[in-house]
C-alpha cells in the first residue's frame, strides 16, 4: 500500500503516487474539500511511519512491474494526510533519488515552520505548496488547521520556504464556492501568491467528492474572474478544472492496484473500468471489494466515485 499508479497527473504528467502515511488519515488540516475524506487524527506532531528502506524496496518492486511506457516522470509524495507528518520524509527523499526519477511533494505548507521540515523538502525536485486562505477566518472555515497553528506564521514561513528553495515550486489553492471565491477573498489571495514568485500557480474546485457534502465548485464565472486577477498580477496561473483522464499504470494485479491507488486517490468509474480491462480482470473484483466493505461508492457530478472504505 506504499506506491500507486502511475496516475495521470495534471501537474506532473505521469506520477508514481506515494503514501507515506498509515491510515487512518492524520494531518494538520481538515481541509471541508478533502477527496480522502475526514481528518481521523488531527496532529502537528511528526511521526514515525515506515523505515525509509522499506518505501525504497517498495518503490523499486513497483516500478520493475511497470512496462517501460509507464515508468513515471515524478515519484511524489502524496499520502493519506500531510506526507510532512513523516518524521523519515527526508530520509526516504534521498534513499529514493538512487532511482534517478524526480521526487515531488504536495504538501498543505502548514509545518514549515520547522526547520527539520524545510530541511526535508529542500530535498525535493518539485514541491507545491497550498494557499487557500488570504486571512485567518477563511483559513478556518477552508482548511481547519490544527488549534496551535497561527495564519501569519504560515504565511511568513511559506515565503522565506520560497526564498531558499532550489527546486520547481509551485502553489495551489483551492477555490470553494462561498467560502474563499469572494471578490475580495481572491484579490488578497492574489497579493499572497505574488509573493511566493513560483514556477506555476494552480487555482483548482473539487472536481471528486469532498470530505463535507455541503461544499461544491464556484460559478465559472468566480473561477474566470481569479484567474483574470492572478494573471493580472503577473503570476502563471493554470486551471485545474477537468478530469484528468483514464490511463492510469497497472502492474497486473488488479485487487492490490485499486486498494493501493483508492488510498489516497479516488477514482471515476470509467478510470476503474479502463484499469481492470488493462490488468485483465472484470467488474467482478470491485463486486468483490465492494461486499468485503474495502472500497465504497459515492454518486458526486453525475458521475460514480470509488473511495478506500476505513473503518477507523
């Protein structure tokens, strides 16, 4: 349950997904948008996960099952909570650039504040930072941060990350319709983004089901008008609105690769229909799955979504 994929990325191409952390989900966050669901522990606190050599051996199986159109351009770093709650991250960063494949992390920014995590992310080739929130009230409502985290020691810390940082960089934020898609909201957004001076900036919607029912994409109308402000304000912007595809890697074992990628990553039933007809198999292991209680279905935009079903 290490690796999975790889997974058509609208950022990275083809990513090697990674999921550095055990379940139930732990974060800093309890972002309402979450696609894996509810934060189960809400922490700050880092962590011992898995022995950084375990990931390298699990990394390295994986992708010997790949075929050679499927080797991944990014091995990232995308978990079931915030991959920077991993204590080893830094370890397992170097051990698995011996693979000479770029390492990327997403990651919800919250932790940089230690110098130990700033240390760890120096590491990385390419790391996207989320920026959802121009104020602490918006902050809470969007992305629940942990009691102890402070809105401004966040941004500082996001900003002298960016001064230092060596790598591609780039940032995300999330637009709730509202929540964070206001007039005002998104111009102070803008204003907070600018000065991260990243390589790319990503406004994105939920475009899976969200932790919280009740949250849904802004008008298109919102989202044309953030990205006409964020690229009147210099920055390169892209949208990330649109499904990114089916062609999802296999590595023949259809049971282990949609337990391995629903971990962390839901899919759309035409993404797991094109998945078991690569790794020859039928609708009968979702059946299965689906009776065993391991994976749920939830309805979300007219479309059928597949979670990893935890029980904790």
């Amino acid at each position: 349950m290490i690796s999975f994929g790889p997974i058509p990325s609208r950022r990275l191409g083809k990513s090697l997904g990674i999921n550095n952390i055990l379940s139930p989900k732990k974060c800093s966050y309890g972002c309402v948008y979450c696609q894996v669901g509810k934060t189960k522990l809400h922490t700050i606190e880092r962590q011992y996960f898995f022995e950084p050599s375990y990931i390298l051996h699990e990394v390295s199986e994986h992708l010997g099952k790949l075929k050679s159109s499927e080797i991944p351009d990014y091995l990232t770093f995308v978990a079931n909570g915030e991959p920077t709650l991993d204590v080893n991250l830094g370890e397992t960063i170097l051990l698995l650039k011996t693979l000479n494949l770029p390492i990327a992390v997403i990651t919800n920014a919250s932790l940089l504040y230690e110098p130990t995590v700033v240390n760890n992310l120096m590491l990385a080739d390419w790391v996207s930072l989320k920026i959802d929130a121009p104020d602490t009230q918006t902050w809470q409502l969007v992305n629940q941060p942990f009691k102890s985290l402070n809105f401004e020691t966040h941004i500082t810390s996001i900003l002298k990350f960016a001064e230092h940082f060596k790598g591609i960089l780039c940032t995300e934020t999330m637009l709730v319709q509202g929540l964070n898609d206001s007039e005002t909201q998104i111009a102070n957004l803008a204003e907070i983004v600018k000065q991260v001076n990243a390589f790319k900036s990503y406004l994105s919607i939920p475009t899976r089901p969200p932790a919280f029912s009740s949250i849904s994409a802004p008008a298109i109308e919102k989202i044309n008008y953030a990205w006409q402000i964020y690229t009147n304000q210099g920055i390169n912007t892209e949208l990330l609105i649109g499904f990114e595809g089916t062609n999802t890697g296999h590595t023949g074992n259809a049971y282990d690769d949609i337990l391995n990628i629903l971990a962390v990553h839901p899919l759309r039933e035409d993404t797991v229909n094109e998945l078991l007809k690569k790794d020859n198999a039928d609708f009968s292991v979702i059946e299965s799955l689906l009776k065993q209680q391991l994976i749920k279905q939830i309805p979300y935009n007219n479309y059928k979504f597949y979670f990893r079903n935890y029980f904790i």
